[in-house]
C-alpha cells in the first residue's frame, strides 16, 4: 500500500486573509490542517508554526522512531507544536492570544493503519466503500454540551454560539490532543479539513463529492477519467464557497493505493522516472511526463520545487507538488492569504497587531 495526498486551501468569500495552512510529508506520510486564530497576521503565524513544528518533529526523529509507535510520535508532534506556538504568544505582545486547531494524520505502511491527533474543530473523515465516517470529535462548546447532556435540545443548543472551541494549540502551556487510530483498506480516502469547509457543507454532500475517488483504477477510460484528488479537493472548496464561503476553507484528501497501481494522467500527478516507488515498467512510460491535472483558478499548478519559499500568484509555496508520493519528495504546502477572527474561549487578545509574520520556519 502507499498513499497519494493533495490539498487545496482558499480565503473564502468574507474573509481577506487566510488564516489556514496545511502541509503535506509524503517522505514520512504525514499530513497536517491547520486553522489558526487571533486576528490579522497572528492566526496565521500559529498554523504557519503548528504545521511546521509537526514537520520539524518528525524529520528530527530515525526511521526507526517514525515505526516503532507512530501514536506516540504523532502525539508529541503536537504537543511540542503548542509549546512553540504558546512560548511565542507569551513573548511577543503582538501576538498575544493567537492559536490554532490541527489536525495531524500519519499512515503507517507496515501495520496498515491510518493515526489521527486533533486540538479544536479541524476534522478528519474516512470515505469507504460509499460511505462517509467522522473519525474526529470537535472540540467545541456546542460538542461539549452533547457530550455532557446527550438529551439536550435543539433550542437549548441554539442559545449557544456556534464557533467557540474549547481546545487549541498555543492557548495553554499544555495540550491534550485527542489521537484515534483507524485499520486501513485498500481504496480508503481520508479527508482533513478546516471548519470553513464542514461548517458549509453537509457531510451528506461532501461524500457526495468524495465518492467520484473510489472509481477503480482499471475502469479508468478517456470516456470515463477518475478525477486528481486535486480536482475534488478544488470541488469540496467550491461548494463551501457556494454554500457562503464565510471561512478560509482547507481540504487535504489522502488516498489509499495499491503499489503496483499504474499512474495516470487522468488519476494523480507521476512520480519523477528512478523514484525507489516507481516499478521500472511504469517509470519507462513517463517520458514525456504528462501534465499535471486540471487545477482550480485559486490553486494554480505548483512547481517541481527546490526547498525554496516562492511567491506564484499571491501563493507562498514551499518545497514540492501539491500532490506528492515519492518518498524522495520534501514536504508540500501551499496557502493563499485570507483573514479570520478569534474563536477560542479563554484567551484574551491585544487592541493591535504590529508585529510582522515570521517567515521561514517560525522557529
């Protein structure tokens, strides 16, 4: 087995700045959302950490660490992420009170399973066979309440605001995410998203629009193309855009391929001809390499990359393609600016923000 991954995050509609950030490691198969918070640049300087906190982790750590309990790594991927983020927003007055949820996935070939940690309302679902399952909980007010009340009322729970969360990272000096662990199926397709997306689109719809992945393979015709996860992360985004777009929206789907599965253009972007992943057969054919596919307006083509941070069309890309399996590739991420509102309880914020985003790392 091996798993293809892409992304595709957007401003929305009413917001003008993004405040979202995903990265995708297909080196280590980890995968990461996330949705930062406290107003003008601070939300984005607490995602820009949390996913690059999470990516410095796992490639500070051996091999031999990654396979020995992935749990425990991935859990302490985000632990240290909200050390970070917490340490800058008590040092820097301008960004006092930012914080970010996540949600953080990591696949493991060996065991077949698929890990998931989360702080906040970042969620992860699983599509199989046709059918849609949220393996996260929110961590939210209005989650809170049914948890703690599972007869609660609708009018009762509509006296509560919608968009409070309960759990984030750079909040408190400490975290506690909630890590799940899921066996994995060949055909799987695991989708990580931000609440600009769940939040304006049913999952009755979003599987609606994930189940144009699960065509096979071999039915693939010219009459009958699987689209690029590409194109169906750029649909999820459309409709919550169609549906108000009152959020930045991240969507990162995953899907979960045999080895020996043949690339196509109509499917995902190939791997580079000599990648250790591509049989000698396959890697012959891919002279010329096909173009890459079809990609949204708000999500132009990325680039073979060469670790340096780019600016292509208002876009700040890092690293490689957008959808990467060679585990020979750096890690991807890719985000458009867009702005957000605090929407954590406990946390107080400054009258202003002067201070620029960090670049690089945000170390």
């Amino acid at each position: 087995m091996r798993a293809v991954a892409a992304g595709v995050s957007d401003v929305g509609k009413e917001r003008d700045h993004n405040e979202d950030r995903f990265i995708l490691l297909p080196e280590f198969d980890v995968y990461v959302v996330a949705d930062g918070m406290g107003g003008h640049q601070c939300g984005e300087v607490a995602s820009r950490m949390a996913t690059s906190s999470i990516a410095n982790f796992f490639r500070s750590k051996s091999p031999s660490e990654h396979d020995s309990n992935t749990a425990t790594t991935l859990r302490a991927s985000v632990e240290d992420a909200n050390r970070r983020i917490f340490e800058r927003a008590i040092n820097s007055p301008s960004h006092r009170g930012m914080g970010t949820t996540v949600v953080a996935a990591a696949f493991h070939r060996g065991q077949r399973k698929f890990y998931v940690a989360h702080a906040g309302d970042s969620r992860c679902y699983r599509m199989r066979a046709g059918t849609l399952l949220q393996l996260t909980r929110d961590h939210s007010l209005i989650e809170e309440a049914l948890r703690s009340r599972p007869g609660i009322t609708k009018a009762e729970l509509a006296y509560l605001p919608s968009n409070v969360i309960t759990r984030a990272l750079g909040v408190d000096s400490s975290v506690e995410p909630d890590v799940a662990v899921d066996d994995v199926l060949l055909g799987d397709v695991y989708l990580l998203c931000s609440d600009g997306l769940h939040g304006f689109v049913t999952d009755e719809r979003i599987a609606e629009i994930v189940r144009a992945l699960l065509a096979p393979v071999s039915s693939v015709t010219p009459s009958r193309a699987r689209p690029a996860l590409t194109d169906v992360c750029a649909d999820l985004v459309a409709e919550a855009n169609k549906n108000g777009g009152g959020d930045n929206i991240t969507a990162v789907l995953v899907r979960i391929e045999a080895v020996d599965d043949p690339w196509s253009k109509v499917t995902s972007i190939p791997p580079r001809p000599g990648s250790s992943v591509v049989p000698p057969e396959v890697a012959a054919a891919l002279s010329p390499v096909p173009a890459a596919p079809r990609v949204p307006s708000f999500a132009p083509a990325v680039p073979e990359g060469d670790g340096a941070d780019r600016r292509v069309g208002g876009f700040s890309i890092e690293d490689a393609p957008t959808e990467a399996l060679s585990t020979n590739d750096d890690s991807t991420t890719q985000r458009l600016p867009a702005k957000g509102l605090p929407r954590f309880a406990g946390a107080g914020l400054p009258s202003s923000f002067d201070e620029p985003t960090v670049t690089n790392d945000d170390e």
